[in-house]
C-alpha cells in the first residue's frame, strides 16, 4: 500500500508539472483564493452529470447547488432550444418525462410526435414552447421507480436556461471559495440546425458573454457530434471534449453518410483526428473497462494510454451508484434501486488513468478519489 501510494503521488506530481507546463487544457476547480483564480489540475475531475442527479431532479438548480456542495468540479447542464431561441438545460428535448407539462391542459394539443436523431419520439418538445411557456412547467424525477426520494423534490424547480447554470455557477464558486466549471453539451445539433434553431451561435455568445471563452478551466464544451465541437472550436478557445458512444456512429455522421463511426474514432488514428478540435474523449465507460461474462470488471483497454498518446484526456461515463448500472459482481441484492459496490467502481478506473469522470453521484465521486489519492 505504501509502495502503491508513492507511485500514485509520484504520477499526480508528474501530471501537474506536465499540465502546467503545457499551459494548455486546465482542470478544475479545486480552493481558490479571490486573489488566486486558476484551477486546480493535479486531481481527477469530477463532473457533476446533470448536476446530482442520484438525489435532485436533473437539470435543475437543487441539483446543480447538491452537485457543487458535494464538491463536484464541474456542473454540466445538457442543451437544447426553445421555440424562441433560448438555450435551456434538459437532456431531451422532450420533456413529457422530466416536466410536469402532461398535467398542463392548455398545453394537450402541443403533445406530437417528431423524428429526432432517425428515431421517432411522441411527447412534448422545448422547440414548440417560448421561453415564457416553459416558466410555467416544474421539473420531475426522470427515473421514479429507480429513485423514488427525488419524487419529494417535484415540482420545486423550473427549467434553468444556460444562463441561469453560468449564473448559479458563478455565485456557488463565490459561496465556497472554489472556481465551478461548466461543462455544457449541445443535444441533437444537426437535428436542430435542421429546424432552424442551431445551438452553437447562442452557446458561443452566451460563452463570450460571460468571459468564459478561455482555456482557463472555467468551461469544457462537448457533444456526441463533431460537426457541432467543429464549429466551436473554431469560435472559442475552451476545451472541447468528444463523447464517445459504445456503439454506432454519431447522428452528424448518419445523416450525411461522411464521417467515422465511434468504433473508427477509439482508434489510434481516429483519436489524433479528434484532437484535431478537441482535448477530451468523454467515452461510455465500457469503452474503458469491459465487464466480464462473469460480472466482474475485467482489464482496462488502451483506450485511456491511446488517448495519452494522442493528447487527449478521458472523463468517461456515467458512474452511479444503484445496482442496476454497476457490473454484475459489484451489485449488493437483487433489488436494482438499492446501492452497490459503487467505490470498487471508481476505485477500478482511477488505477486505470482517467483524467475526469461524469457521476450522478457527486460526493461518492470525490469520496473514491480521496481515496485513491491518498492510497
């Protein structure tokens, strides 16, 4: 154990020299002084999915405020437009699951169903709602059956736009001391760009606008698609990180019958091409670590040295803590609510050298890294 935590710190002292060296991509967002305002880079990040959303309807500011108390690094609100251009934060653009808008009888006649991403989907759509009509809607637990205790918080939030997230993010870090990164995604970008509600021209303004179209670790941007980091990347200097599917191809990609699938772009060569516009891979956790037929976590891929070699950090997704999302050999029970052997988990992955990782589950997170820092 001594000769194990040794190395460990030998290799954060390693990549803290290297990060500040390269003066390039920072990390977040450890304890800062007012005077002293750069990040933290010797730590994994934590990247609060959706803010806490093992214990707070996502996407709402209870969830992001939870997320940053429990010392999540980053918050990452999810993007999508409304019927007026506003960028707010949901996962899906349709909201019949994370609303309260099927209780709303002035809005029945909205319920349609459209093609998105080549999948057809019937319910309610921020694109068919003004700003002001969404006001009207509260947000709820997404998964009742699997987190019964956040039903209690139905109802107590509205649906935050991104500037509401960048606001919250700014006011948390002067509650706590700390510098609170974003981490916003651009959802369905070619399908948006299709109705004439693209998400990158209200990102980047919203962005500039509020100082944080830096490479100062305030802010990450990231999306399945590449044609979407593309256009930011050009317009911006934040990192960009590319999210990584298991399966598939990005929709960009489907759509115009050009471009890599994800399993062409884990490649060594598909890999030096996403550094090309970005300095993340954000890879489904699979893509990882392979769960054996037995259960149990097997060995890492070269997915996380790969994409060292080419330059690029590896924030994988999503950790949680409920038996029903953990392998097979680290669930307690049968009963898929109750919690498993989540530590063990994260314990796998910070030995296998991820720079960051997206959790439900914030202070667990940052509870496994202690852990591991210290070891």
């Amino acid at each position: 154990m001594v000769a194990g935590g040794a190395r460990r710190g030998a290799f954060w002292t390693r990549r803290r020299a290297a990060v500040i060296a390269a003066a390039g991509v920072l990390l977040p967002v450890a304890a800062v002084s007012t005077a002293q305002a750069a990040p933290h880079a010797a730590e994994p990040a934590v990247f609060g999915h959706r803010g806490a959303s093992g214990y707070r309807p996502e996407h709402t500011a209870g969830s992001y405020e939870l997320a940053v108390q429990m010392g999540a690094d980053y918050i990452e609100p999810d993007l999508v437009p409304t019927k007026d251009g506003v960028l707010v934060a949901r996962h899906e653009n349709e909201i019949g699951g994370t609303t309260d808008v099927s209780r709303h009888p002035e809005f029945a006649s909205r319920r349609t169903t459209k093609t998105v991403d080549g999948t057809k989907v019937t319910g309610w759509f921020t694109e068919d709602f003004t700003l002001a009509e969404l006001r009207t809607l509260r947000a709820v637990e997404r998964l009742p059956d699997v987190r019964q205790r956040n039903t209690l918080y139905n109802g107590r939030y509205q649906v935050p736009t991104l500037q509401e997230v960048v606001d919250l993010a700014k006011s948390l870090g002067a509650r706590y001391h700390r510098r609170v990164g974003i981490i916003p995604e651009t959802k369905h970008p070619t399908y948006f760009r299709s109705i004439g509600l693209p998400l990158e021209g209200a990102l980047i303004r919203t962005l500039k606008a509020n100082g944080l179209d830096k490479r100062d670790g305030r802010a990450i941007v990231q999306s399945f698609e590449p044609s979407s980091l593309r256009i930011l990347h050009r317009a911006l200097r934040v990192p960009g990180l590319q999210d990584l599917s298991a399966s598939g191809a990005p929709y960009d990609t489907v759509a115009t019958g050009k471009g890599p699938t994800f399993a062409e772009m884990i490649t060594p060569a598909g890999l030096k091409e996403i550094r090309t516009y970005a300095q993340w891979i954000g890879p489904d956790k699979s893509l990882v670590i392979r769960p054996r037929p037995d259960g149990t976590l097997g060995e890492p891929t070269t997915l996380v040295k790969d994409a060292h070699a080419a330059k690029l950090k590896v924030g994988p997704y999503t950790f949680r803590n409920e038996n029903q999302f953990l392998p097979a050999a680290l669930r307690n029970g049968t009963v898929p609510s109750d919690y498993g052997q989540a530590f063990r988990e994260y314990e796998a992955f910070f030995k296998a050298g991820v720079d960051g990782l997206f959790s439900d589950n914030a202070d667990t997170a940052v509870a496994a890294r202690g852990d591991f820092l210290k070891d």
